[in-house]
C-alpha cells in the first residue's frame, strides 16, 4: 500500500467531488483513497467506488466533524494522511508532494496545511478575503512552522486565537504517530482549531505551506453566508471563549478597514468606476451580513436553542464551550461591555 492516504469525508458531493477525484487522479504521489460517506443519495458512493477508493459509511446521525475523521485517521494505511473536504480541490498536481514537504521542515511537525484559493467564479470581494487571509500567515510566500516552546504549553486558548494556531482540515496533513497521541476532540464545530491547540500544546510543530493549495470558496446567498458565520463564530466562542465586539464604534472601525481594503484593491485592479461602485456595494452587504452572523454567533450562549437551530447553516441548536484552559476563564468572558 502507498506510504499516503488522502481521507475525505463525503456527503452528495455532486460535480465538486468529481472534479476533486479529478485532481487527485493526477497528482505525483502515489496514494489510497479513503472516503467517509454519511448518506449521500446523489451517486457520491457510485463516483467514489469507480475511482478506486475504499468506503467507510456512518449514518448521518452518527456523524461528528470530529468523529468522522478520526475514523478516518484509524482506518487509514498510510503513516501521513491527507484531509480534504468534498470541495476542495488541489490546485495541480504536486498538491499532495508539496504538502508532505511540509513534515520535512522540521522534525517536530505533527501538522501541515495548506491555503484556499477562490474558485474563478467567486464575487471579488470574497475571493480577495480568502486571498487575503491565507497571505497573512505567510506574507513572504514561504513555509513556515509555529510551535510552543515548553514554557507557553499552558497558554490560554484565546493567545492562539490568530496566525499562529490557525488549521484547517479541509487543505491538510496529519502525521498518524502523532495522531494517536492526539487524536482528534469529537465536537460540533472547529474540530480544526482545536486539534491545532491540543498538538501545539503537547509539543508538536505545525507547518503551513504556501504552494499546496485548494480551490475552495463559497458562493452563499446572503441568508446562507449569515448563517455560515453564526456558525463559524460560535465555535470561536466555544473553543476559545472570543467574544466579537460589538460597541457602536467597533463596528464601524471593522466596516471601515474591511471596505477601506475593497476600495484599495478594486483601485489596483484598475476597475472602471462603474465596476468599483457595483464591487463596493457588494462587498458593503457581504461584509454586513458576515458581521450580523458574526455578532449573534459568538454570543450563541445567549440565545435559545430554538433560535440557534435556526441562525446554524447546519441546523445546530446546541452551544457546548470546551474547558480547553484550566482557569475556564478567558479575557473575554470578564468583558462585561461586548
């Protein structure tokens, strides 16, 4: 058996999960092919089978973010093993070579991962916030690697809220050594992040790599892309207790920078006036929506479930905060004025 897995769990992924296979089919690194399915009814499994892959099932109400990829991780043949969602696909074909070059930067690297890029037919303003953030971990363009040292191993959660504990599991690799020492948390949400956390605290690097990227970006509609960040910032208050704020004046400095950067780049792109005004005010409303979901998702511990189930892309009614510290205690739960 190949030295390499590349795991996904699938659920009706339709032509993205074809065009995925695509892109595996022809990369440079021999490899298995394992899949999850949790129900698809759409012919996934079908597709699946006749590129070759080894199936697992779970019944949808078993499925956990988490759970799932841990039966992956077990089930899998190969030491290193490479995570994608149904819709990412690798950018060309040394996609999976070069995010193994990751482990090579250091020997203490448990983790790699790589960026997103935006699919061709994603809104300016969305693929330039994927672009952006991705080049904010690395704004040389190189690879690099972020550990604790032994003495930051008992950091508050909150500390690695930013560049240096981001993961993400839809463009990445997992070292299966020190999976089994630090498998992952089976949550709701962010299962990611708090891998990152747990591996980073128990002494593991973690490697991001510039040149493995996915095409992957989202096409929501306003409502979904709402309920996509209530999501998205419930697990940030879940595992690191951030609670967005929301004062009059914060709001409008994070408007202000977000639309500010809108403008700067449709300048550069050297847009008509007509194209700039029409990017501006989309971009106006996504970064409104994305703020109202992020406002009311990282303070989903005061609403009820009810309103929960509906607010969540995922239909999630509950709000389950990790005791990831000792304390319990994050700086944002002593602000009483957000």
């Amino acid at each position: 058996m190949p030295e390499v897995t590349v795991a996904i769990p699938v659920r009706d992924g339709g032509r993205l999960l074809a065009g995925v296979l695509d892109a595996l089919a022809g990369q440079t690194v021999a490899h298995e092919l394992l899949i999850c399915d949790s129900g698809s009814s759409d012919g996934s499994l079908d597709l699946v089978r006749s590129r070759g892959a080894r199936v697992l099932q779970v019944d949808p109400s078993r499925f956990s973010h988490g759970g799932t990829r841990n039966l992956l991780m077990e089930n899998a043949s190969g030491s290193r093993v490479a995570l994608l969602t149904q819709d990412a696909e690798p950018c060309n074909e040394r996609w999976l070579e070069r995010l193994l070059a990751g482990f090579q930067l250091a020997a203490d690297v448990g983790i790699a991962f790589g960026p997103y890029r935006p699919r061709a037919h994603a809104r300016p303003a969305i693929g330039w916030e994927v672009e952006s953030w991705f080049r904010s971990l690395s704004p040389d363009g190189r690879s690099r690697v972020d550990r604790l040292e032994e003495r930051e191993r008992d950091v508050a959660a909150i500390e690695l809220i930013g560049r240096r504990g981001f993961f993400t599991d839809a463009n990445a690799c997992i070292s299966r050594e020190a999976w089994s020492k630090v498998p992952f948390r089976e949550v709701p949400y962010a299962e990611d992040r708090v891998l990152a956390i747990d591996m980073l605290r128990a002494g593991y690097a973690k490697a991001f790599v510039p040149d493995a990227a996915v095409w992957h970006s989202h096409d929501y509609t306003a409502l979904e892309e709402l309920r996509r960040c209530f999501d998205e910032w419930r697990g940030l208050r879940e595992v690191y207790g951030w609670r967005e704020p929301g004062t009059p004046a914060s709001v409008a400095r994070r408007l202000r920078g977000e639309l500010g950067a809108v403008r700067r780049r449709a300048l550069g792109e050297q847009m008509s006036p007509a194209q700039r005004r029409a990017t501006l005010a989309a971009a106006s409303r996504h970064h409104v929506v994305r703020l109202a979901g992020a406002l009311l998702g990282s303070r989903a511990d005061r609403l009820p479930a009810c309103a929960r189930r509906r607010l969540s892309l995922e239909g999630r009614a509950s709000f389950e905060p990790l005791a990831l510290d000792s304390t319990g205690i994050t700086p944002q739960d002593e602000d009483s004025g957000q």
